[in-house]
C-alpha cells in the first residue's frame, strides 16, 4: 500500500486521475444524500432510489401492546339488536374491553397449560413442546369456579372440537401470540385455539350488553359504563384482574396510537391493528 501511494504521488497524471475520482464521489454522494424536495416526493422515484442508496430504509412500526384486535369488541358494543339505533363506542371503551377479552385468554391458557404439564410430568422444567388440547381446556375451566361461572351457557371444548369450529386464522394467531408470552415452549391446536377465542367475545358480548343497558339513552359508550357491566358479569378475583387489565389497556392503547400516528405522519403507509 505505501508503495503504490509513493508511486501515485511521483506520477502527476496518476495525483490527477485519483483527485477526480474522488471530486467524482463526493458529487454523486451529495447528489443521492441530498433530502428531496415536495415535488420530488411527488414523482416518487428519485426519493425512493435516494433513500435506498443512503440506507434510508424506514424502521419497522411500532408494535402494539394488545394481540388482540380492537375492531370486533367495537362493533359488539355499537350493536344494539332489536332497535335501528346504534350507539357507537369510545376508543377507550373499545380498548378496554379488548384487554379483558385478552386477560380472559391468558388465564385459561395459563391453567390448561397446567393440566397439560401435569400429563408430562417427565418434562419438569426442561424446554419440552407440549400441547394444549380440548381436554386440557374443559379441565382448567371445571376446575376454576370463577371460570365456569363466566363461560356458563357457552359452548363446551369437545363440542368445539367435534364440529371442528375454525374462526378466522387471523384471530387464532392472537390466541397464540398470547400463549407465547404465558407458555413459549407450548402449542395449540387449532380446534382449541378457536374455542378459546369464541368464548372469550362471548363473553365480551355479553359485557357489551350490559353496558348498554347501563347507558340507556347515553350518546356514547365510555369505559364506565363497560366497567359496570363487566361487574355484572364477571365475579370474584377474575372481575378484579380483568378490571386492572381492561385499564390497563385502555391507557396503553392510547399510547400505541400516539406512536403510531407519528410513524406514519414521518413514514407513511397503513395501520394495521393487531392481529
């Protein structure tokens, strides 16, 4: 290397050729680095080949706090049946709903994952991917008084699985984003899976209702009146904790849409909600 720059620096024509190379590199790297202008935005493509070449490539969005969607809760609680007038819900109440529905998951999930650990009792504490079935579920709910009071009049595991009951894929993916946070090294079926989230919005509907008939005549359903209807339905610790939850995502909802307003007011592109 010292050799050829002592070569390059007693050769005037050799100093030359490299001092336009580099006058050539720093023209071509403002030219691409240089923040385009609104109407270049517009055209689309320069901006676009300038952020590739400079590594500006967008960070990945923020994500949410809540695996479950927020949008099926919401239609639930603006529905009134038997009468043409709905009373659309606030975002918080939508929120907060969203976050017993995800509580109510987690709880079962976290006591059919004890049954099915208690039918591998060779696995201990050791990494061992085990399975959460129908069974596993009726289980955790027969034995949990506050579970089967909530999920009463609903529809049984095995009866799930014997009609082989399949929801939106969509939505059994949040059943299973939260039985990765509760058990990682646990899978789900899929019959399980869709039972789990059908009798969590039922339950969440039937919240939803007495709600509704706690605002008769309310302009807008706010998560007061969803706090008093779920007082209703569920009882004992399982209302206690669902209450903390509900609140608990209400107020980390609102954070998740203040990021992602900012994101896409400074990147652009879509929200998608969780799920």
């Amino acid at each position: 290397f010292a050799a050829a720059m002592d070569a390059i620096a007693a050769s005037p024509m050799l100093l030359g050729a490299v001092a336009a190379a580099g006058l050539c590199a720093v023209v071509v790297r403002r030219y691409y680095c240089t923040a385009s202008s609104p109407s270049e935005d517009a055209k689309g493509s320069k901006g676009s080949r300038r952020s590739s070449v400079c590594g500006g490539t967008p960070p990945p969005p923020p994500t949410r706090w809540l695996k479950f969607p927020v949008e099926p809760v919401k239609a639930a609680l603006a529905q009134r049946k038997g009468e043409g007038k709905e009373v659309m819900p606030t975002e918080g109440a939508a929120a907060y709903l969203t976050g017993v529905q995800e509580y109510l998951c987690a709880e079962v999930l976290e006591l059919s994952g004890k049954e099915a650990r208690d039918e591998h009792p060779g696995s201990g504490d050791a990494v061992v991917c085990v399975e959460i079935l129908p069974r596993h579920l009726t289980k955790a709910v027969v034995r949990d008084p506050e579970l089967t009071a909530a999920f009463q009049g609903l529809r049984s595991p095995a009866e799930a699985c014997l009609r082989l009951l399949i929801t939106d894929k969509k939505r059994g993916t949040c059943v299973s984003e939260v039985l990765k946070q509760v058990y990682p090294e646990m899978v789900i079926g899929e019959s399980a899976r869709s039972w789990v989230y059908e009798v969590t919005f039922a339950v969440c509907e039937r919240v939803a209702s007495r709600a509704k008939a706690e605002a008769p005549g309310a302009s807008a359903l706010t998560s007061k009146h969803v706090e008093k209807g779920l007082k209703s339905v569920l009882k004992g610790n399982l209302a206690n904790h669902a209450l903390h939850e509900g609140m608990k995502a209400r107020v980390r909802f609102r954070r998740d849409e203040e990021k992602m307003s900012k994101y896409l007011a400074k990147y652009g592109g879509s929200s998608n909600n969780s799920c």
